[in-house]
C-alpha cells in the first residue's frame, strides 16, 4: 500500500489558525496586509510571536518574482526573531517566554548525506524555504515573517543571544549566516585577506564578521560616499570598483572575495585582485554572467569562482553564539510594516544602512 500522503491529505490532518499578515498577491502589486493559515502546533512544533523581521534582498526578489517560481500569495521574511509563546510536548530545546530565532530554512529531509552533515541548506531531497517552500507538513507554501506569529518544526528554530539588541540580531539569521558560511568554509582566519563586493545587507555583517575572525578586510563599492560608513564596520580600506586605478591597486591580493551584488556584473575585475588560490564566492546574482568568465586567470592561478547558500541550523547557531560573544549585530533602521514598499523602493536605490528591520507591533496597530 502506498503510504505517502498527498498535500492535500497532510493539509486536512492538521489543523490551522488565521494570523495576520503583510504579503502580496502578484509580481506588480505593493505588499499589503492580509490573513494567511499557520498550523497549531504539533508535538514537535515551536509557536513564536514575531517581534522583529529583517528585509532582505531576496524578500524583494520573491515578492516580484525576479527568480520565477513565486508562489502567491507570498509572504516575504526570513530573518525572524521573536518570543516563544507556545511548544510542543516532544520539544526540550527551548520553552515558553524564551527568545528564538527563524531563519530561512524549516525544513529538510534530515536523512541525506548533507543533512547528515548538518549541511540542510543543500538536502538532496529539497530543503524548505521559510517562504516560498512547500510546506511537507500543512500543504500548500511557506509564509515567511512578515506575519504576527510562525509556527516551526523546533529543530529549525535557534537560540538568540539574550545580550544583543533584538531588533538588530534579526538581520543574522540570513544576512549574517548567509556570509558567516563561507567564511568558515574557506577557513578564513587573523591571516586571511578578504574583500567584500557591494556594501548593503549582506555586505555589511560580511565584513562585520570576518572582522570578527581576525581578516584584513576591504569593500568593494560602486557608491562612493560609503567608504567611512565601512571603515567605521571594520574594513581595513575601501576600492571604489568603478575607478580603474584603485583597481589596479589591489590586483592578486585577496584569499577570498565574498560577492553580494544582487543582479548581473562583471566578475572578471573582481578575479584579477585574487590571490594565487583564492576564491570569489558568489552569493547574490543568481543566473549565468555577463561578460563571460573568463577561465585564463583561473587556470593561471589556480583561482576560483564558487557559490554558497545560506547555511545550516548548526552552523547558523555557532554564528549565533559568535555574535553574542564578540557583540556583533546588524547596523539597522527600524521600520514600520507599513513602510515595507518605500523599503524596497529605498533598496533597490541601494539607500540603505544597512539592512531594514520590521518593527512586527506595527503589524498588529
Ligand atoms: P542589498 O542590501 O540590496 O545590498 C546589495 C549591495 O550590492 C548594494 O548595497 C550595492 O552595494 C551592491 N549593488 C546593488 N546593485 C548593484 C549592481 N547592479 N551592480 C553592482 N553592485 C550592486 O542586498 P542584500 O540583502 O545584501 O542581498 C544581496 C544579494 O544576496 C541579493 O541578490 C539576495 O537575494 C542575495 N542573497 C543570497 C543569499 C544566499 O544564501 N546566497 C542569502 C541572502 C540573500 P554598493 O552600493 O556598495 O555597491
Ligand atoms: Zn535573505
């Protein structure tokens, strides 16, 4: 007999309450507020009121549906944190009243190679996305944190450090895993040299928190005018990438290059300022590039050009803990969730500094 459930059949064996929320129903309409269902708890569940919400570039990207896929309507949100106000009775990670944090995964397969790893952010059998996954357990999609309340699995929920300001620790869990992860990947240590390409969310805890390893760490910035912002984040200097000359400055310098910038550019400039060895590791731009990469400097060096998503719960845990111990948070400005759509205007202006934060008692005025 086969015993696997279909959507629909999960969706009817588990119950759900409406929680408010802020999402949109297509690619061109502004983000409004509206209801969504999330499920009552099960045995294994954690129910968290949302107090802060980060916004992310992929939130923008999702809600317009710049990657395809979308599935609407859609509730952006993937940098939650927020208190817990209900848990499941097989749950011991955390209890009633205590903070937690979501990031962009809560849900994977746990049985794979790379969930075996602790590395569910590439389960072979499809991890799911806070929002815009399918949703294994009620059917249907995931809705992210632009809501009232979420309702996790309590394996995929963090502990948040009770010393750091909360609104500014939400940006963490993405934009800070997002580039603590292949800082720890390639090993970057006090004698690693790593830039930086774009200085906006992602950017900003990237060289926050290679800072915090102890890297000699420069910006990459097509915007002058942020170069004392990112000095005072801790680079150690700042290459305007437009400017030739300052280009040429730092050729075959760098161990690894973390690389933010969200749409299509030209990465070749970037691989010439690598090291013999050294890494570009892609993390915005989704899709082939344009120009080509040209594979010369590569072979000639033995140099890379590499892609990292997010990371896993662990490891997001481990940066967790890191940032409580060396008081790294994001530099934030705290927003309504009616502001969300002049957010994302003010985002795609690169107007920024550095990662906008939901204030989620908005939601509920
Ligand atoms: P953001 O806050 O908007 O920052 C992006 C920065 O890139 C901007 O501040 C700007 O910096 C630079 N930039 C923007 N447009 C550019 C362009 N056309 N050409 C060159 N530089 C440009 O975005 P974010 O939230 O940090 O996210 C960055 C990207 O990472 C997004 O695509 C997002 O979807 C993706 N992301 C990936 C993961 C992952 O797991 N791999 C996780 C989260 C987000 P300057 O003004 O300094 O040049
Ligand atoms: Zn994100």
């Amino acid at each position: 007999m086969n015993t696997f459930k279909t959507t629909i059949e999960v969706a009817e064996a588990i119950s759900t309450k409406d929680v408010k929320a802020f999402g949109t129903h297509s690619p061109e309409a502004p983000l409004a507020e509206m209801n969504i269902e999330r499920r009552n708890i099960t045995p294994h569940d954690i129910e968290i009121e949302i107090l802060y919400c980060g916004v992310c570039h992929s939130d923008l990207h999702t809600a317009r549906n710049d990657w395809g896929g979308t599935m609407y309507p859609a509730v952006p949100g993937h940098e939650i944190v927020g208190r817990v106000t209900s848990i499941g009775s097989a749950v011991t990670k955390l209890k009633v009243g205590d903070l937690a944090g979501v990031g962009c995964l809560v849900d994977s397969c746990k049985t794979c190679d790379s969930c075996k790893q602790d590395l569910e952010q590439y389960c072979l059998n499809g991890w799911t996305g806070t929002y815009n996954g399918i949703d294994k357990q009620s059917g249907g999609h995931t809705f992210g944190g632009y809501s009232e309340k979420i309702v996790v699995t309590g394996e995929f929920v963090l502990k948040v450090p009770s010393n750091l300001d909360l609104a500014a620790t939400a940006p963490l869990l993405c934009a800070g895993i997002t580039t603590w992860s292949p800082l720890r990947h390639w090993n970057v240590g006090k004698d690693s040299k790593v830039a930086v390409i774009g200085l906006g969310g992602l950017g900003h805890m990237a060289i926050k928190l290679a800072k915090g390893l102890g890297a000699n760490v420069t910006l990459f910035s097509r915007t002058p005018g942020k170069e004392k912002d990112a000095i005072a984040l801790g680079a150690d200097a700042v290459i305007i990438s437009t400017e030739e000359t300052q280009m040429a400055s730092v050729s075959g310098q760098f161990d690894l290059i973390i690389d933010t910038v969200p749409y299509v550019h030209d990465v070749n400039h970037y691989v010439a300022t690598l090291n013999i060895n050294g890494t570009l590791v892609l993390v915005g731009y989704l899709g082939g590039l344009e120009p080509v990469l040209n594979t010369v400097p590569l072979i000639l060096g033995r140099k890379a050009v590499a892609g990292s998503v997010i990371g896993g719960i662990a490891e997001t845990q481990e940066m967790l803990d890191f940032c409580g111990e060396h008081n790294i948070v994001s530099d934030i400005e705290l927003i309504h969730m009616q502001d969300i759509n002049d957010a994302y205007e003010r985002m795609l202006k690169s107007d920024v500094r550095y990662r906008f934060v939901i204030d989620m008692a908005s939601l509920k005025q």
